[in-house]
C-alpha cells in the first residue's frame, strides 16, 4: 500500500462524520495531492480504492472530473493562470506568456530544473480582481507585469 499510515489514521478519522465512507473520498484525494509531491498517482488512486471499498475507476472517475486534481507528476511550485473571460479581457495572456517566460515551463507542462509548473484553469472566483493566478494555492491578483515577476522572484 503506498498510503502512508498517518494518512490512513487521518482518514479513519474523517470518516466519522459522514454517513457513509465514500463521502470523505474527496477530502482524501486532497490530502493526497497536499501531502504526496502534489500529484495522485494510480497507486494511490487503487489504495484509495481500497480504503473507500470502490473499485479504482470510481476513484479515477471523481479524481479525473475535479480539475483541482493533479494526475501526472507536477513541479515543485505550481502556477494556475486563470484563463476565463474576466482574466482573458484583463490581460490573462500576457500572464501566460510572462509567467512560462520567467519559470521556463512551457504551458500545461513543467520546467526542465523541476522548479515550476505552468497551467490554466477555469475562473477561480476572483473575477473582480483579474488578472489573478494561484501559485501553490495562494491567491495572486490584479497582476501586472511588475507584480508577477516580484511574486516569481521570492519563490525559492
Ligand atoms: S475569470 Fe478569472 S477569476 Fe473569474
């Protein structure tokens, strides 16, 4: 089982406030992805399987639908342009093109030192203030050239 034991204990936990097992799959799959290099591996996907009593595509299934899930190897910072329409009229393309610049990771992909990985997502909620990105699931927004390669700069 490629689950540690911490988080098997964590989950034996969770699962007692809901009425049945499966409902916790969710927060499991985001304790996952938090705790286990950021992505969910199919070994983790089949132990899930296993601890929930589903069979690995319903595992797959929830895991592949949500975009919040990572199902390949991502870098060790994780930069998620929003890309929708309040973001694209204020400019989401030229942070795209900053942001792969400045991190060497081309689009959807990972730069080669392992460093940073670069995607779009769907609107993130923060419309009033786009252009906006989430890097390692904190907030960036009303982005401006100079503000990304300040934010950039202080990740080490
Ligand atoms: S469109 Fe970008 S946060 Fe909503």
């Amino acid at each position: 089982m490629a689950l540690p034991q911490d988080l098997v204990r964590e989950f034996d936990e969770l699962v007692k406030n809901y009425p049945e097992k499966r409902a916790a799959l969710i927060l499991a799959l985001h304790r996952c992805q938090e705790t286990m290099g950021g992505w969910i591996s199919p070994d983790i996907m089949e132990d899930l399987a296993a601890y929930f009593a589903l069979e690995p595509v319903e595992v797959y299934g929830v895991a592949s639908f949500y975009p919040m899930f990572r199902l390949r190897p991502v870098g060790k910072h994780v930069v998620s342009i929003c890309h929708n329409i309040s973001c694209d009229l204020r400019g989401a393309q030229d942070v795209i093109a900053q942001v792969c610049k400045l991190t060497g990771a081309p689009l959807h992909g990972t730069s080669q030192d392992g460093k940073w990985t670069v995607a779009t997502v769907e609107c993130a909620g923060a419309c009033a203030n786009a252009p906006m990105f989430d890097l390692d699931g904190v907030y960036h927004e009303d982005l401006d050239a100079e503000k990304i390669a300040k934010i950039l700069g202080a990740v080490k």
